[in-house]
C-alpha cells in the first residue's frame, strides 16, 4: 500500500514533535510519500496536478500537522482549496478520492482535560476536527479514526522537557505505523 503523508508546517525546522514523527515514518519500513507543503509551496502557489497526481497514487492519505488554532496550518487549507478540485474530488466525475483512507494526525499543545465541556478549550478535538471528517464523506475518503497527541509545546525552561515531547511524538508515531499496517492487511 502507497501512503501519502501531506505534511503542513510552517517553522518544520524548529519542530520537535512533528519532526520526531515524521523521522519515525521513515524509518517505518512502510511505501510513504511526505510532501512537506511549506518547503515545495513559500508563496501559496500549488502545482495542482503534482498534488493530484501524489493523491492518485496513494491508497492512504495522512494530514500531518501541528493543531493551530484549533484547525490546520493555513498551508494546507490553502492545499485543500486548490487541490480538491471540480470533477476531481467532486461533481459530477470527482470520484478521483473515492474510497482512499485519510487519517488525520496531529500534535497539541493543549492537554487532554482542556478539550473537555469544563475545560478552557470546550470542545472534544474531534468535534472540531468535523470539517475534515464531512470533507472526507463529501470526497469519498474514508474517514479513519484520527491520532493525536496532547502536550507537544516545548518552550524551554517554560514548557515540557524536550525528551518528554520527543517520547509522546514516538508513541504517536508507533500508533500511526500500526494502523498502517492494519491497513496492508485488510
Ligand atoms: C499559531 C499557533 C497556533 C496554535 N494553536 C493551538 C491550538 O489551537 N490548540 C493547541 O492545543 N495547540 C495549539 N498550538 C500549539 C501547537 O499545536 C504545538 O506547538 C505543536 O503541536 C508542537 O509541534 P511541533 O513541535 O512539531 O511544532 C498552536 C501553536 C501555534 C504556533
């Protein structure tokens, strides 16, 4: 199985859990593709057909990000809107998604309890990951249950050891490998 991993980062270079994740799935023995949106795309133009022709290619999909403001990178709502095209990923021949896995996967900040109805963020991050999810019925994709990581600040001296981002990134990254190859096997 050929997995995709779209990965939206806009300061990748001083990244502690995305990279350590990202470092983890190459090493994973698995068929992955990264596309890091940030370094091809510095000025928000997207080679459409690259982007299409990368999805048309993978049977799995994963959105790898940091949560920012509660959502993606802009980086990759920029992708989104371009990529996901007329009579590609909808209308009336947009069929091109149909039946890819997409997993979402990402890192936060916030700790667990925060995403509570009394918690200072309210919302459980599956609520507000619903526009994927709705993208995803829309697309055809199939929607896979998302992987993500809470605690993964590190500002030193102020927030988490690095080794303590570092380990819980790992344990994200182990929990992705797995699915895929769950998925290999299905
Ligand atoms: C612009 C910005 C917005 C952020 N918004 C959120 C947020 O809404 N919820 C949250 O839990 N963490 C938020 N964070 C924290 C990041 O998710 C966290 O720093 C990141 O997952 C760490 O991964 P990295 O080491 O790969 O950068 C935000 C960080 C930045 C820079």
């Amino acid at each position: 199985m050929q997995t995709l991993v779209i990965l939206a980062h806009p300061t990748f270079t001083s990244s502690v859990a995305n990279s350590t994740i990202i470092e983890q799935l190459k090493k994973s023995g698995h068929a992955i593709t990264i596309r890091h949106l940030d370094s091809l795309y510095t000025d928000y133009t997207i080679d459409v057909a690259a982007e299409q022709a990368a999805l048309l290619a993978a049977d799995n999909i994963v959105f790898q990000f940091p949560f920012y403001w509660y959502s993606a990178p802009a980086t990759l709502k920029n992708w989104l809107d371009k990529v996901l095209s007329f009579n590609f990923a909808y209308g009336p021949e947009g069929d091109k998604l149909k039946g890819k896995n997409l997993l979402i996967s990402i890192t936060l900040g916030g700790p667990q309890e925060a995403y509570t109805p009394l918690g200072y963020n309210h919302f459980k991050v599956t609520d507000l990951l619903l526009p994927f999810e709705q993208t995803a019925y829309l697309t055809g994709l199939n929607y896979l249950a998302p992987i993500f990581t809470h605690g993964c600040v590190y500002i030193p001296g102020i927030s988490n050891a690095k080794e303590e981002v570092e380990a819980r990134a790992r344990n994200h990254a182990q929990r992705v490998v797995k699915l895929l190859g769950e998925l290999a096997k299905k």
